[in-house]
C-alpha cells in the first residue's frame, strides 16, 4: 500500500481490496471512535484500547511507513528514468481490480452497472483535470492532508494523484526525503482528521449499501487507468511558484512500434496482472480457510 500510495494515480485502496483487508481495515480504523476517546479522557487506556483494533491499524502502517521512507528515492528515480513501465505494470494491477471488486458485488444488475460507469466517468474527468498552484501555508498542508486520505482510502483515487492537483506532490516528497518532520507533522494531522471522519461514512455506505458502493467503487477504478496508461504525450509544462515543473498537460497515445521498450512494457503489464491475481488467490484461500476453522 506505501508503494501504491507513492506513484501519481494508483491507489493504497486498491492494493487493500487485492489483498482481501479493505474492509477490515475500514473497520479497524473506524473503532476509533467517540467511545474510544471517552476512554482515553477517564484514564483507562487498556479498556479503551481493547475495543479497537490498533494491532492491525499498527501494522499496516508501520509498513505503509516503513515503504515511503525507504522507497521515495528509487520510486522518483523509476518514475523519472522508467515512467512506462512502471504505469504499465500498475496499469495491469488496476485492470484487473476492476473485476476483482465487481466479483464481490452479491446481487449484480443494470442498475449497479449503471452506477459503476457514473463512478467511472467523474473519476475519468477527475484525471484530466491540471494541478493548481496553491500556498504553503500550514492551513492549507493540513487540508492537503485530510484531501488526500481520503482519496487513498478508496480504491482507484490516489491520494498522490490528489496531492498533485493540489500542487503538493512536490512538495512532500522533498520533505519526505529531506526530513522536513515539522511539515510532514502537518500534513500526518491533516490524514489523521480526514480519515476518523471520512471512514464512518465510508463504513456506513458498505453496511447498508454493500453493492451499490462496490459498484461504484469498481467505476472509479475503472476511471483512474486513463491517468496511468504509459505512453503519453506531453503538450505543456505549466511552472509553479518557484519554477519547478508541477505538472504536465498531456494526452495518452499508442507506441509508435514494436521495440524492445514496448515489449517490456507490455512484460510488465503481464507481471501485474498475475501479481493482482496471486494476491486474489491467496485471499480465497484466507478465507476457505477461516470459514473451515
């Protein structure tokens, strides 16, 4: 999820369905919650802590963590060397999502299709839009955070991809890699806030409206293979506020040919699919074997 979590376009949420933990991770984060604070207010830590399931939450991000920090360098260095095979074997991950996530639609119908091409088609205008230019305020790094946790927490909307329109991509993996702890503090408060409230909402749609927002769930992701697609062809380079290239504006194309490069590519996009498929497999298998047990 922290490597997904990195790259413009690709989401922590749907590595999270892949692995077969997207809903217990929203369940876990959603225990945190007013009765959890009561508890913290009258001392009684462990009583408060029981009824959470921080042991999960601990451990996904201690490796969510654990991949930003180690894997931002070589990430941006892959994404500025190698950018087309890195989409096209991401790009294998998301299209085989999309039906991995409808596969867990119950009851299918016209209806929830319906609802799976709306959700594709604002996550479609979404990855057209251009970054904007925005301060550096710390106001406006706390709402970047809460933006953009929200983002990550759903399937097929990147919370890099946010930040990007946002303007911050930037500037937050510089302070990630320059050890900016003061921003980065900000920024964590702003994730934190975004994600105690969004998740309810999130928790409530899943509880009574399981299929309906799998469907949509499976639109967006279907939406977001339009920004990640690897050939692309770049029409502007808008600058920011000190200079620096923010984005680009851009149109998806084809390959010229059949070279070398493209053959990897397409080997990449292989390996993605496959990969999106072994981490399906073993979740069926999680799952057999809990409903034996």
């Amino acid at each position: 999820m922290g490597v997904a979590d990195v790259i413009p376009g690709v989401s922590g949420g749907t590595v999270a369905f892949l692995m077969g933990i997207y809903e217990e991770l929203i369940e876990s984060i959603s225990s945190f919650n007013i009765g959890f604070l009561k508890g913290l207010a009258k001392g009684q830590l462990r009583d408060a802590f029981s009824k959470t399931g921080w042991k999960f939450i601990l451990i996904l991000l201690s490796g969510i963590l654990s991949a930003i920090f180690s894997l931002s360098h070589p990430l941006k260095w892959l994404l500025t060397n190698h950018p087309v095979f890195v989409h096209a074997f991401f790009f294998g991950i998301i299209l085989t999502t999309i039906f991995i996530i409808f596969q867990k639609v119950q009851k299918k119908s016209f209806i929830k299709i319906v609802y799976g091409l709306l959700g594709a088609i604002v996550m479609f205008q979404l990855t057209k839009a251009l970054p904007m230019q925005t301060p550096e305020t710390w106001w406006f790094l706390f709402l970047s955070g809460v933006i953009a946790i929200c983002a990550m927490i759903l399937p097929g909307i990147s919370g890099a991809f946010i930040l990007l329109l946002l303007g911050k991509y930037e500037f937050i993996i510089t302070a990630v890699s320059e050890r900016n702890f003061s921003a980065l503090l900000i920024i964590a408060m702003g994730c934190i806030t975004g994600l105690l409230t969004f998740v309810h909402l999130l928790r409530w749609l899943l509880k009574h409206h399981h299929d309906l927002t799998l469907s949509v769930l499976s639109g967006v992701v279907a939406g977001s293979l339009f920004k990640i697609w690897p050939w692309k062809e770049i029409l502007s380079c808008p600058t920011g506020f000190k200079n620096e290239i923010l984005a680009f504006k851009e149109i998806n194309t084809l390959p010229p040919a059949i070279t070398p490069p493209v053959i990897f590519a397409f080997l990449f996009f292989v390996l993605g699919i496959f990969g999106s498929l072994w981490l399906a497999q073993m979740d069926r298998q999680r799952e057999s074997a809990s409903q034996t047990q």
